[in-house]
C-alpha cells in the first residue's frame, strides 16, 4: 500500500495575509474554504509539487502560529531559487552547507557560508519564513539518491 505525502499543514495568524505571501512565491491555490464558527482554510501547491500545504488558525491546528519547523521544499538551481524569493521580497537566508557536510542542523548551529564543496546534491540550503515565522528550508538536489522510488504521470493509456 502506498503513504503518500497530500498536505502538511501550517499555523497561521492571518489566513489573507499568509495566503498572499505564498501566492507570491508561485504557489497555486487549490482551495479557500469558510465554514461554521469562523473556521477557514487554504490550500496552496508549490509549483512543480504533488503535495500542498493547509494553512490555517485554531480551528483547523492547535499548533502556535510560527510553530513550523524545518519544512524543505527541492530545487534543482539553489543560487536561482534564492534570487526568485528575494526578488518575491522575501528577507532569505544566504546559501549555506553544514559544517558536517551532511544534512544541516537545527537552528544555524555548523553552517558554513557558501555552496556546498563540489556543488554537492542535497548539501546547499537556503533558509526563510513566512509573515509568522514559520520556517522553510530550500534544498538543492540534482542527483536522486539510488533506490529513490519516483512517481511516473502517464498522460494517457497509450504511455502505458
């Protein structure tokens, strides 16, 4: 049986204003809904992504507004996705590795100014927040690790 990843959601104080900073970012959305009792939410899609994010208050999480942690979204051109959210307004990180050369650590704890040596796959990060200060983290990846199972789209049967 397949888990796949659909929505991750994200606290936030003010659902119009988190909404219009994620729609500058390039993110599609899917869904603004109102319900009973001032519950609403939206769900938003980056741009090249098959799974979204829910934002939301207290009705829809009880997790604090900024509570968000360490949520990556993949890039294949870091130093490009950097300048599209700096260009978006958005006060972004500059580009760092870990010290470690492996994955970076919570918080800025070992990171090293800079692509990561070689340009390695998955070792260069950018890091942000959105208007709560929930935290997002770009990551550059250009080689898949093997073993690495992807999802094939076939348009139509004759793909087959």
């Amino acid at each position: 049986m397949d888990f796949k990843l659909e929505v991750i959601v994200i606290p936030v104080s003010d659902i119009d204003r988190a909404k219009a900073f994620y729609l500058s970012l390039g993110f599609r959305q899917d869904a603004d809904f109102t319900g009973e009792g001032g519950f609403r939410l939206a769900q938003l899609t980056p741009p090249g992504s098959t799974a979204s994010i829910i934002i939301g208050g207290p009705e829809v999480t009880e997790a604090a507004p900024g509570s968000v942690r360490g949520l990556h979204l993949i890039v294949d051109d870091i130093e490009k996705a950097r300048a599209e959210l700096v260009t978006a307004g958005v006060d972004a990180s500059e580009i760092f590795h870990d010290a470690g050369g492996v994955f970076h650590h919570a918080g800025t704890k070992n990171r090293v100014a800079g692509l990561a040596p070689g340009r390695a796959t998955y070792g260069s990060f950018v890091s942000f927040t959105d208007p709560d200060g929930n935290e997002f983290l770009l990551q550059e990846i250009t080689t898949r690790l093997a073993g690495r199972v992807e999802e094939v789209v076939y348009r139509n049967a004759r793909d087959l």
